[in-house]
C-alpha cells in the first residue's frame, strides 16, 4: 500500500487526510490479519502499524510512505517506507509526556511476539517482525 502525505510538520502534529491514512492503514492490517486467521495479532498489529505510519508522517519529511505486510518463515513482517533517510530512535520520556513513547511501544510489542524490529541501512525503512502463534509457517 502506497499513499502520498501531507509535507512533514517536524514532529508537529499531523494534518486530518494523513490521520485518516493513518485510521486507513490500520483498517487494511486488522482486515488482512483477519483474512489470514491471525486475528490474535490485530490489536498489537495495529497499534505497531499506528505508531510507525504515524512516525513517518511526522518525522520523515517526505511526501509518501509505503506499508507493507507480509507473512513468511513464521513471522509477520511489517514494514514502512518513507523514502528519506536517518534512524529513528527510541526516547525515554517523561511520565507525563503526551508523546515519544511510539517507538517504545513498537520494542515492547515486538519482544512480547517473539521478534525483532530496525531501521534499513539508510534509516528510510523502518519494520518489525512478530512471530505467529502457534509457531504457524
């Protein structure tokens, strides 16, 4: 899935059509999720798709991101692409933040499936493999 984005505000928040590309990229993972018999992974699927769309929108400074799911080797692999260089980092935030804590979230969800997450080697791409349930192919 392709879609353009609205030009990055620097971590600012985000315009309404890209919330609403954010809401859509969720839809298509919960559906895909459900399609595959793998609707024990929706919830933290979704919330990890939320998290690194969302942080493409806001960090990337480009103008599309590209989601994309695949399921291979026991793992469901998910990965975006926003096109512009540089890593992303987990921060350590204050208890009463009201944000940084997206990248936190993704660690903590992909450890609890069994996987792992990164960046590419130019830091465009970022992704995050969940292991299936039931050590599913």
């Amino acid at each position: 899935m392709c879609f353009e984005i609205s030009l990055g505000r620097a971590g600012g928040d985000i315009a309404e059509d890209d919330a609403r590309r954010v809401q859509m990229a969720r839809r298509v993972t919960a559906a895909r999720l459900r399609y595959c018999g793998l609707e024990s992974l929706v919830d933290d699927a979704t919330l990890i798709v939320s998290e690194l769309v969302t942080n493409s929108i806001q960090h990337s400074g480009g103008t599309r991101i590209t989601f994309v799911l695949t399921v291979d080797g026991g793992f469901l692999r998910i990965s975006v692409h926003d096109e512009m260089p540089g890593r992303p980092v987990v921060c350590n935030t204050d208890d009463d933040a009201e944000r940084g804590r997206g990248l936190f979230l993704v660690q903590c969800l992909t450890a609890a499936h069994g996987g792992t997450w990164g960046t590419s080697n130019d830091g465009a791409t970022t992704w995050c493999n969940l292991a299936l349930p039931g050590g599913r192919p």
